[in-house]
C-alpha cells in the first residue's frame, strides 16, 4: 500500500487550449505530427515562456553524503549572483543545503576537474563534464591553444545556454554567462500544491504506471540502432545509475523493477513492435521481465506501437493477439482492469483507419482480440487508445469500443496564439508542454468516455537522436520541480474524477533517454525525478 508524503489543495482553472497535436514517441524517432483543432481561450500568460530570463545564479556543486539504495541527491538551495564567481567559474560563497529535512551550510570551492598538459606547451586537454549547480550542464572534450576558449552547449533541463572554457598557460578557467532559465512553473500553483491535503480514503488508491522502451540492446532485431547508447554517451548526464546497460543484461530487471516499487510505480508498459511478418521486435526488456525470479510486486502490460509503414491484415492481427494470450494475457501479473488484459494502444487513430482499410470497423476488430482472449480461458482485452483531444473526425464516445483513453506523449503548445509562429505547432518550455497536458486532460474528461488513465511526462529533447525540427522544441525537458508540480497537477485530477480515471495514471517515460523522456536514475540527476513520484502518490 501507499503512504502518501505529500498533498494536494485545488489549482487555479486553467482554459482549454485551442490547439492540441499528438506525436509519436515510441523511441524511433519519428517527428510526423498528426494535428487536432478545437475550439478554447487563450490560457493564464503566466504559464507562457517568452525571452528567457536573466543569467542564473549558480551555486556550489554540492555532491551527495549518504550510499545506500535510494542515493538521495543533495540539492543547493542557496546560491549568489554569477559576479562573485571565483577563477575556476564556480559560486565559493557558503550555500545552505536542505538534506533529509534538515539544514547545514557548506562551503565549496568546485575545483577545477580539467588537466592541463605540460605547462611549457601552454595548451589545455579538456576531457569532463562541468556543472554548475544544478543548472549548466556540459561536455567538454578538446585541446586548447593557450588564449584559446571553447564553448560547450548545455543539456540541463530547464535550462538554454552553455559552458566556455578558457585556457591561459596551461591553466582552464570555466564561465557560463549565458545560462538562463527557460521558463519556472508558475509560483502561486506551486505553493498551493505544496500546501495541499488529501482525505485518507484516497491516500492508497493512485495506481501508477510508465511506459519502458525496450531498446538498449546491442544489435537487437528490429531497432532502428544497432548500437543505440553511442548517441546518447555524449550526453553524459544521462547515463543511467546502471551504466550503459542492456535491458536482459542479469541484475538490470530486477533493480530497476525495485526502484519502480520502492518509489511508488505499481506497473510498467513495454513498448512492443510486431514485424510485417508477424515476429515481435524488441522483446529483451520485456522478456528480462518474465525471466526475473524478483518482479517487487510490479504489473506489466503492453503498448502496441502500431505507428508502423505497413498496415496489418485481419490474419496478423489474429496472430499477434494469439501470440499475447498465450505468452501475456494468461499471467497473473499482467495488468487488467474489470478483469481484462490491458492493452495500450500508441495511436488509437492509426488503428481506425488500419480496421476500415480491411472492411471493419475499431469496435469489430477488437471484439476479434476479445473472442481470442476468451477462447483461451481469459477476461478479454480492454483496448486504451492513445488519442488527443478535440479532433472533429474520431469517435471518443461508448461506440467506439474503447475501454478508455490516454496517450504516449503530447507535444502541442499552451495556445492558438503561439501557432502563428510556431509552424510545427509544438512546445518549446517544459511550462507550455505541461500546460498542454492539463488542457488535454480536462478535454478529455469532459468530452470522450470510459476510463481516462491520466497520462504524465518528464518532458522531451531529442538531441541525441538528431533533435527535433523545431530545435526549440527540445527545450521541454522539466526540472525536479516542474515535474513535480505536474504530477500535483494530475493527483488533483485524479481526485476530482476518481470514476472516470480510477485514480490511474501513466508517466512517459521510464527510460527514453533518445528523446528526452526518463525518470530512470542517472549519474548526475540520481533519484530526484523518482523520488517526485513518490512525494506525490506515494511509497509502495
């Protein structure tokens, strides 16, 4: 059971957004949008990031005291103007530092972690990663002629600038001047989440799930990869606590299943591909599952990621789900909801238009998948479309023979008055992606039926897979904190509509370090964006 840490009070109503688009994310990379328009008002302008803010104070680089399982970073919380930087770049005033509810003050000198070659040569070898407190982040790999400087591109989240190396003599002195805020999470919705209560009767109830992309595997059949960390290695904040792991390597499962348990995730989604010839691809995360003796108690499900280029015969269809009842279904740790196999559904309008191309309607064809499931013994399928809101053409209604609804990940701005210069319609601040979330959860709680699992995300930035279209867009990577205030965010909805939701909800994502979507320990973050998720719903 779940012992909440902390609670929440009502947020401020926030307008329905007048522009939404979905995109997919299933870890390949694609940038096709497929874009919804409704009618809405422009939101609270306190949520719209504009020009970014002025450079950032920067505070000492506090470094974490206690091992142990959990690893809890230690966060600054005090920090000076950049002016009184020292030589090395780095704050050495006193910072006061919160750490497990208790206050110490500690100086740092943040000494400089380059090497300097030989002084007679005067050059500088530069082979680190530099922070900055907790905001500028960077890789910095060269060789610097004395009088020569380098500048190093950030990828901390919630943060748009870079780091400059100077070298004099053989000696590296560190700067970042343009290191700002993109955009904060808006302070009175802040406070009046962090100052909430919630009733005991809901206190254990949040069910609470993410979506794992299973493709860490060298030469894994099916990913578009073969070697799919050496992209991302230049960004070495996000290498994960395990290192740059395969997903069946042993040990790998076991732990990462126990931090999911131990910070109050109850079940995780494999992302799952089925070949046009009717082979499944990129099985090792979720076959380390079914081969791990130790599963904490975490349920498991599937999330078809039917955005393919082929379309499916009615044959592959049969066979797909033969192949999921007799392998998944049948578990007793599969999750179900009213006693049916759960399964997500990356693009619900993908899979209309796959059912009328071969003479069917969506409530026909999953009536197929349910029969099947039957036949074996089963509950049947509870199909979860993945779907924005306020298309004019799709069927959110009981009709349609979807169990409920949610989604992988939204990628729209927070107004229709950005559109006019935003021609890929997208976020460009983790602020106006959050704020699209909560317009699209309030659309759809008013407008489709069934179960509405709400959907959650850490943010986006696809650098290391080649970077969005609009680079901006890849900017929408949240903060411990805004991801906080946006899991606050979907808790208050889940409690405003525990029939419609049955208090569940679905973070994307575990572990897509491509795009820019995980809340897996890493190196430099450790447990602060999973020690948010149990803050918020609670410890299992």
């Amino acid at each position: 059971m779940k012992q909440l840490h902390t609670s929440t009070r009502h947020f401020p109503r926030i307008s329905l957004i007048a522009a939404f688009a979905l995109l997919g994310g299933s870890g390949s990379g694609d940038d096709a949008i497929a874009s919804v328009t409704t009618q809405g008002t422009e939101p609270n302008s306190s949520f719209i990031a504009t020009t970014p803010a002025a450079s950032v104070a920067t505070s000492a680089p506090i470094r974490p005291t206690e091992a142990g399982s959990s690893l809890k970073y230690v966060k600054a919380e005090a920090a000076t103007d950049t002016s009184t930087l020292g030589a090395n770049g780095f704050n050495t005033a006193q910072a006061a530092v919160k750490y497990d509810g208790t206050v110490y003050a500690e100086a740092n000198s943040g000494r400089d972690i380059a090497q300097p070659l030989a002084a007679a040569t005067g050059s500088c070898t530069l082979n680190v990663s530099k922070t900055f407190g907790d905001a500028c982040y960077a890789v910095a790999k060269a060789t610097l002629a004395s009088g020569a400087s380098a500048s190093y591109a950030n990828t901390r989240a919630g943060y748009r600038g870079s780091i400059t190396a100077n070298c004099n003599a053989g000696v590296v002195t560190w700067s970042a001047p343009n290191c700002t805020y993109i955009a904060r999470v808006p302070q009175a919705t802040a406070n009046a989440a962090n100052a909430a209560t919630t009733s005991v009767e809901t206190r254990n109830s949040y069910k609470i799930g993410t979506y794992y992309f299973p493709g860490w595997k060298n030469n894994q059949l099916g990913n578009a990869r073969p070697l799919p960390w050496e992209s991302i290695k230049g960004y070495t904040d996000r290498e994960p606590m395990l290192g740059w792991y395969a997903e069946d390597s042993p040990g790998i499962m076991t732990q990462q299943l126990k931090w999911m348990r131990e910070y109050g995730v109850d079940y995780v989604v494999f992302d799952f591909l089925w070949s046009r010839n009717s082979q499944p691809l990129l099985t090792a995360g979720i076959n380390a599952y079914m081969a791990t003796s130790t599963r904490s108690n975490v349920e498991f499900a599937i999330m078809w990621a039917n955005h393919t280029d082929y379309k499916f015969s009615l044959s592959q269809f049969r066979t797909l789900f033969r192949f999921w009842a007799k392998t998944y279904f049948l578990r007793s740790d599969y999750l179900k909801v009213d006693g049916k196999a759960v399964v997500h559904l990356f693009s619900a309008d993908i899979f209309n238009k796959n059912a009328a191309a071969i003479g069917m309607t969506p409530a026909a064809l999953m009536a197929v998948a349910d029969q099947i499931s039957k036949a074996e013994g089963q509950g049947g399928v509870s199909f979860i479309g993945g779907v924005g809101g306020g298309s004019q053409t799709f069927d959110y209604s009981s009709t349609s023979g979807y169990a409920g609804f949610s989604a992988y990940n939204f990628h729209s701005p927070a107004s229709i008055a950005l559109a006019p210069y935003r021609p890929t319609n997208v976020s460009r601040s983790y602020a106006e992606l959050d704020l699209s979330y909560r317009n699209q959860w309030d659309w759809m709680l008013a407008n489709s039926s069934g179960l509405f699992v709400i959907p959650m995300s850490s943010g986006w930035d696809k650098r290391p897979w080649g970077g969005s279209t609009d680079h901006l867009h890849d900017d929408s990577r949240a903060t411990p904190a805004e991801f906080r205030a946006h899991l606050l965010a979907a808790r208050q909805k889940m409690d405003e509509q525990p029939a419609r939701s049955q208090r569940m909800g679905v973070i994307c994502c575990w572990n897509e370090f491509g795009e820019g979507s995980f809340i897996e320990p890493t190196k430099v973050d450790r447990f602060q964006y999973l020690e948010q998720v149990r803050d918020v719903f609670g410890a299992n």
